[in-house]
C-alpha cells in the first residue's frame, strides 16, 4: 500500500470537486482514504468546503475523522452541525471518543446532542465517563470491553463473548468477574479454547492482572503500561469493580501531550500554545518567562557594577564574563533535564542527598578537566598566570554550582507536586547565569587581591 502524501494539486481537485458538487466523485475518492487522512485533508479546507464533506459522507468514516482533527477545526464543524448530525458522529465513535468530543461543546449543546443519541445505553455511559477529569483513568478509559463471570462455563462464555465483541473494536483482554462485577483476573484465549466447554471459568482464569483506579492520573497509568508492555489495562472503581478499560492508543495520546507540555515548560513557555495560535495568546504564554530573563540580566549587571574596580585593573575578567555565564547556564540545563528525565521514567531511586553527592562528584570532574583547559589558553594568551588562574578557579566553581542547583530545583519542586519540566529552561539558565557571575568576580577578587 502506498504512502498517503498530501499534496497541492489532491487539495485543489477537492475544492474543485466541492464547487461543482461531483458528490459521486468526492464519494469515491475520500472513501478509499483512511480517516486519519481525510483528517489531513479537511484541515486545509475553509469551513464550508469542511462541512459540505461531512455531511456528504457516512457517519461511520467521518465520525472517526473528527478525533484527528486540528482542535479549532473540530470546533467550527460541530458549530456548523445540528444536535442530531453530532448526535449520528457520536454513536460510531467508542465511548472514550465520543466524551471527548461531547466535552468540547457548549453546555446547553451537550444535552441536546445526548438526548438525540438513540442507543439509550451508549448515551449512559458517555455522561458517566464524564463525570471524570479528562486527565484521569475514568477521563481515559472507554466503557467497550469484554468481561465474562467466573461462575460461567466455557460454552456460556464463548456465547457472551460473541455478544459483546460486535461492540469492541479490538479485543485486547479478556477480563474475569464475579457476580458484584469485581475484577478478579484475565482469561487466556488459548486456555479458553483447549478447555472443556463445561469447565468453569473459576477453574481456568489467571488471577494475576494488573489494574488503575478511576482516580489514577494519566501520567501513571502511562508509567504502568509502559513498565509491564502493555496493550490495554482493566479500570477498576473504589468497590473494585470492572468499569472499563484503557489502550495503548489513548496512552500515546497522554505521552504526546505530556512530552509537549514538558518541550514548552523547558522552553519558557508557561500555557499550552500551538503555532498557528494568535500573536496575543503566544505573547502571554511566552512574555513570564523572557521577564524574568529581562530581571535576571539586570541582575547580572548590577553585580559586575559592584566590581569595577576589578575591570578596571583587569579587563580579561570582563572578556571571560559571557563564558562563565554560559558554562553555568549549560550544566544547570544539562543536570535538569537528566533529572527531569528520571523523574518522568520514575528511575530516580534514593535520597536528594545522594543524588546531590553524584551529580557534584560529576561536576567536579567535568570541572576540573574545563579548568585545566581553560588555565592552558588564558596563560598562554595573555602571560598572566594570576588571571588566568581566577578564571580557571572561578570557572571549576561554577560549574559544581550550577550541577547542584540543576540537580536540587527539579527534585524540590518534584516534592512540591510541581511539573520538574519548568526547572529545565530559562529559570536554570537566569538563575545560574546570577550566581555564576556573582561567583566569577568574588574569586576574582580574592585570588586578584582587589
């Protein structure tokens, strides 16, 4: 199968196509096309170009297009659609999906979109998934599974599961039940088939399976799946009962968005932006952070102010300065993110004190490699070992600073229950930028004897 490549020329035949309302050849084009794709291409289409096709084509094609569109795109669409149009989108799509989209809309809308849905059930369990945060496992999970009761036999089992497959689009597990509907464990296919068809459930199903609670962030069910190589994993409520299930594809979902907000924090971008977002939205959320970079510079310059007499004497001090700043900033960024990183994959083990032990004992030597180097060129250059050695100096120091604050900022804040991501960017780089220079001109003037 060929590679699906959006290109001007397909983007120009639809419009075309559109214009002369060729509803046969629109049909017959798009229905070939994965959904995904046709998500792609109603993306680059005006509202109403979007909107003509939606209504042209099945519900069972479009209503998973609607999960991989742009947010706003989605957005103008459900606004161009009656309550029912929604209400026919809705019932194609899994119930995770379909709370998803509902959730989007005005309140008042919400309502009539759910008293339009016809499959009575359906409707009841989307209003029940929405009563969970979005970023939660109850916001997460989807209410299609397929579950049997241990006090079933092997041929009753099989007739049920039959039953409930027709509404799961894949059959990950196979869960197990009492009569309360607690979880119990998971059946294997292959035991279910080389088994007696009297046997019991009871007798054949493996208690061993891993669960969340509706309660449980997203960040941990995705820490669980991952860890256990999972594909879906049982939702369970405060009663342990059987609620519902979540698969690897909501998973990646939350890792995307995760790692997205994290890219931003580590950035100095404090809201979720996107690129074709207005100039006043990207203004807020990028305009905290350059400010404080804004004070931070204004502090470093008061700083060297305070040391003039040094610059004057010796003006190699003043070369060195954006080099001891950027070292600084370099390392606290390096030494951040690795944390960061830990923490996200949960591979940070032990006390703050032992992790500050190792990432000093890396500065160090990484310092002093730095600083041998550097003494080397500053002597060689300028035949002035006392400079060359308050730089040197100056330098290896900073860079066991910086280590220690790039360490101890994302593990205190980790404490704290704040995202470790936001230590990774501009407030590391200002916040060592200040203390390397404050660092830099005191050794300086120590070892200088000024």
């Amino acid at each position: 199968m060929t590679p699906f490549k959006l290109t001007d020329e397909l983007i120009s035949q639809i419009e075309t196509l559109i214009e002369k309302k060729s509803e046969g050849q629109l049909r017959d084009l798009l229905m070939e096309l994965h959904y995904a794709d046709i998500a792609e291409i109603v993306n680059e289409l005006d509202l109403e170009e979007a909107t003509y096709l939606f209504k042209l084509l099945d519900s069972e094609k479009t209503s998973d297009t609607l999960t991989e569109l742009d947010d706003d795109v989605r957005e103008q669409i459900l606004q161009n659609l009656s309550a029912k149009e929604i209400a026919e989108e809705i019932e194609e799509l899994d119930t995770d999906d379909a709370a998803d989209i509902i959730a989007e809309l005005p309140e008042e809308r919400q309502e009539k979109v759910i008293q339009q849905i016809e499959d009575e059930e359906h409707a009841a369990e989307i209003v029940e998934l929405m009563r969970y945060d979005e970023d939660t496992a109850g916001g997460l999970m989807a209410k299609e599974l397929v579950s049997v009761n241990e006090n079933w036999n092997v041929l009753k089992c099989v007739k049920e599961m039959r039953v409930q497959a027709e509404n799961v689009t894949r059959v990950h597990s196979i869960y197990v039940v009492d009569d309360q509907g607690k979880l119990k464990g998971r059946l294997s296919l292959k035991d279910l088939l080389t088994t007696s068809t009297t046997a019991q459930i009871r007798d054949v199903y493996i208690p061993k399976v891993d669960s969340v609670s509706v309660h449980d962030k997203g960040e941990e069910v995705a820490r669980i799946m991952s860890k256990y190589d999972l594909e879906a994993i049982p939702v369970v409520d405060e009663m342990h009962r059987l609620v519902g299930r979540i698969t690897i594809d909501d998973i990646v979902d939350v890792i995307k968005e995760e790692a997205e907000k994290d890219y931003q924090l580590a950035a100095g971008i404090t809201k979720d932006v996107e690129a074709d977002d207005s100039i006043l939205e990207l203004t807020r959320a990028r305009l905290p952070w350059l400010f404080l970079g804004l004070m931070g510079g204004v502090g470093a310059a008061l700083i060297m102010g305070g040391f003039e007499e040094i610059l004057e004497k010796h003006a190699i001090i003043f070369f060195f300065t954006p080099l001891i700043a950027a070292m600084a900033g370099n390392v606290g960024v390096q030494s951040a993110a690795i944390i960061v990183q830990g923490l996200a994959n949960d591979d940070i083990k032990g006390s703050i004190s032992n992790r500050l032990i190792k990432e000093m004992s890396l500065a160090m030597l990484n310092g002093i490699i730095l600083a041998v180097v550097l003494l080397v060129v500053t002597w060689v250059w300028k035949s002035n070992f006392d400079s060359a050695l308050a730089i040197s100096v100056s330098l290896f120091i900073v860079i066991i600073v910086a280590g220690i604050i790039g360490t101890f900022i994302p593990l205190f804040l980790n404490r704290r229950g704040i995202d470790p991501a936001i230590a990774t960017g501009p407030f590391i780089t200002t916040s060592n930028d200040i203390f390397g220079i404050l660092i830099y001109f005191w050794i300086a003037k120590l070892i200088l004897n000024i």
